[in-house]
C-alpha cells in the first residue's frame, strides 16, 4: 500500500493480518486499514435501480425487498444518491454512453444508458 485512503499520508506500517489479510496502520492518522479489501460490495446497478425506484414513489422498504438488500443500505445509498449519480455520470461520459436530459413540469431527469461488461 501507498497512501492511507482516509488523511492520503505515506506513513503506513504493517500491523499483523486479519483473516490473512496484511493490515496497517497509519502513523500520522492512526487509522488501520486492510490491504487490497473492496469495500464496495454491492452491484453498483442496484445502487442506480434504488435510487430510480424511489424517485418514482416507492417505499423505502419495498425497495430493499424488490432489490434483496438491507434496508439501510438503501438508506445510505439514496442519502448518498448526489455521488452516486455523479459517478454514473462520469462512467456514461467516459464509455460514450447515451445521456438524455428530460423536461418534466420544471423537474429535469437524467437517463443515462450505461452498457454493463
């Protein structure tokens, strides 16, 4: 590892393993963190499906039953929905991707075509 992923310093120290896994801790944030761990865990689709569903009055429960996740997962993701769009923005502007931007009764809704791999 290079950089701590939370304050960007370069002072990491290995500290032991965890499920075989190298961990480290920062010096200047005293922070730890794991090697190489994906913290993204979820598709990042249902992240997109969830925040669609709710745009178009859906409960929030019934979202986490229709898309087999927590209810705090959809939580986090429509709370973090900003960042979300605007990752699936640069995903669709990277891939040349269809981008359509609709005027409905002075509400503007972005649909972005993004092919999966």
């Amino acid at each position: 590892m290079d950089n701590c992923r939370f304050c960007r310093g370069d002072k990491l120290v290995r500290a032991g393993f965890v499920h075989k896994v190298q961990r480290y801790i920062c010096k200047l944030c005293k922070r730890s963190q794991l090697e190489n761990v994906n913290r993204d865990r979820c598709d990042f689709y249902k992240k997109l499906k969830a925040i669609q569903l709710s745009q178009s009055g859906m409960s929030l429960r019934s979202i986490s039953q229709a898309l087999e996740v927590s209810s705090t997962s959809v939580f986090r993701w429509l709370k973090n929905s900003k960042e979300i769009l605007n990752q699936a923005l640069e995903l669709a502007l990277s891939n040349n991707s269809l981008i359509q931007i609709l005027d409905n009764d002075s509400h503007f809704n972005l649909i972005i075509n993004i092919p999966k791999e």
